[in-house]
C-alpha cells in the first residue's frame, strides 16, 4: 500500500467547507490525501489551497456508471479510505477503492462495508461537525492531535479583485456590503425577502458610502428582484452571474455579509468575511459557521427550534419572520463597529 489516503467528500457546499479543518490536518502529515467529490463542489478543495488531488464523481448517478467511475480510484492503491458521509452510499464509495482500511461511523447498518466502524460519541448532537470530520480523519492518523484545528484561512490578491471589480463594474474604491438571501436546503432557512428589503434600506440609510452587493444562484432571481424593488435602493444585483471564485472573491473583499444559513454563510468564514445571519431551524452548534466574525442572531419563539427541517413543519416560518430586521440591523451595526 502506498502512503496515500482517500476521503469520500460530503454533498453539500457548506459541509465541504466544514470538513477542511480535518482535511488541512491530514495534508499536515505529508501524505498524499485524495477526494472524491461531486464536480460541481470540486472548486471549493481549490479554494481551500490544501494540497488535495480532487476526483470529479456524480456519486448520485446510476450506480453503473458510479462503480465505473469509481475505477481509477482502486489503482492509487491507497492504505485507507474515509467516509465522510454517514450515508449508506458513502460507505460504499469509499468500500469501492478497495483500500486496505475503509472507515466510517457505524450508522446506516455500514458496518458491511466498514474494516473500522466507529461509534458516534454519545453527545454527538451537541457537537460541532468538525470536530466529527477529525474523529474520523484522526483515525486514520493518530498521531494528530486531538484538538480540532482551525479552518484555512485564504485569501485573493488585489489584482484578482480588480479582475472582478471591473467584470460586475463595481466601485473598487468603495468599500460594500452582501446581501445573500438564498438557502438551497429549503425555504424553512431563508428570512422572508421583504425583511432583506428593509435592511436593505436600513444600511443604505446610516452607511450611504457603502454599496450593496445582492448575490445568489441562478435560480434566486425573483427573491433578489424582490427585494431591490421593495427597498426602492439602488443595488448591485449580481443573482445568477458569479461563478463560485468569483462569489468567493466578492466575500474577501466585502466589509460584511448578511446572509441566510447557507453554502454562502460557510464559504464566507474561508476569508473570515464579518457574517450576520438570522437563524431559525438551524442548530449552530452543530453546523455554525467556522468564524471568528460571525454573528448568528437566533430565534428562540418556537417549541420546535431546532427542527432542522426543509420547510417549517408548523408551515408558517414564524421563528425566522420573529428576527426583525432592526434587530439584526442592530448586530450587523455593532460588527461594523468592533471591525473600524
């Protein structure tokens, strides 16, 4: 077996983000770490500046084309292999490098696919998800220590802005504000549109040298137009336009972020970008922004919360609609100040 080690990579934007620090960990040791990603998430391993070699899988294909694509991956011949997911096709993926070693949580009856089946901690659903990424990463390298260590922190140089700055005819002189109204989990986690205007309107008033930068994939258009139309401000609306480096450039520069819990919110605290976020449904213990500048500003209204559900099973969003805007206006106001 050689000194390399494979990792299955998580699904979603903001758990890849989570999974760096153990990521950055592993790479400490000089092994050869291998990912296997969803293509659409291989830029953020870019991003990140680890020296990872990324495996572009649609690792939700057709189980054929899965195992095929999965092939390449046996000839590393890798001495271990991790499942990041917890999910039965995780485990999977990770059986099909035929590693010597396969390691993962024994959840989902995957102990069939598992040489190392780790059990969660009992108090798992207070812990952060870091920290569960590096149990199963310290696992394979024990001689790492055992505190959790710090996301990357990255960076873009002032020429890569300028590049950005004159694509969207931004200002480069003047500094400006996101706004990211977007959640792609669902709409349980979006504060409504209308609140987005108003705060929009709030900073426009008390920061009037600052532009505002309204950003969010392809198919948030209506939210963005929503709320540009409702604050009656002048935005710059880049909804749809930016690739992830270019959203990524957009959060080192920016003075702040108010966003939705969100794949945004995540690859925010990579640049350490000052993030205000109005949380509803979501455990921030466990899936909080890994930022030292990070404000979440939660409701405490419901029964419910935590429920971490898709949409509000009470179907009225009443934890996220009780965040009034000048409530988080009031926290966004005092980031601003503690970064002068």
């Amino acid at each position: 077996m050689s000194e390399a080690i494979i990792v299955i990579g998580l699904n979603w934007l903001g758990d890849v983000v989570m999974s760096l620090p153990a990521l950055s960990a592993a790479c400490s040791t000089g092994r050869e770490i291998h990912v296997v990603t969803r293509p659409h998430l291989a830029d953020v391993y870019r991003l990140s500046d680890l020296p990872i070699v990324v495996h572009k899988v649609e690792t939700n294909a057709n189980p054929l084309k899965v195992i095929k694509a999965m092939k390449p991956l046996s000839k590393i011949l890798a001495s271990s292999a991790i499942s990041l997911p917890d999910s039965f096709r995780g485990a999977l993926l990770a059986k099909l490098c035929k590693t010597g070693n396969v390691i993962g949580f024994n959840t989902q009856a995957r102990s069939l696919f598992l040489n190392k089946s780790i059990t969660k901690p009992e108090n798992y659903k207070l812990m952060h998800e870091s920290k569960l990424h590096y149990m199963l990463i310290r696992e394979a390298f024990p001689e790492l220590p055992e505190k959790t260590p710090d996301l990357p922190h990255c960076y873009f140089s002032k020429e890569d802005w300028n590049k950005v700055s004159n694509k969207f005819n931004i200002n480069k002189e003047k500094a400006f504000i996101l706004l990211a109204p977007g959640a792609a989990f669902g709409a349980a986690k979006r504060w409504p549109p209308e609140y987005f205007a108003e705060i929009t309107k709030l900073i426009s008033d008390k920061y009037k040298d600052l532009q505002i930068i309204v950003t969010g994939g392809s198919n948030e258009t209506e939210i963005t137009k929503e709320i540009s139309s409702q604050s009656g401000v002048s935005v710059i609306d880049l909804t749809g336009k930016t690739n992830l480096e270019e959203l990524a450039c957009l959060l080192n520069y920016a003075k702040a972020i108010v966003a939705n819990d969100s794949g945004t919110m995540h690859l925010a605290a990579l640049y350490r970008t000052p993030t205000i976020v109005p949380v509803g449904p979501t455990d921030m213990r466990r899936t909080g922004a890994l930022n030292e500048n990070f404000v979440p500003v939660i409701a405490n209204n419901c029964e419910k919360i935590p429920c971490r559900q898709r949409t509000c099973p009470l179907k009225t969003n009443a934890c996220m609609k009780s965040l009034k805007p000048p409530l988080v206006f009031h926290f966004l106001e005092e980031l601003l100040e503690d970064k002068e």
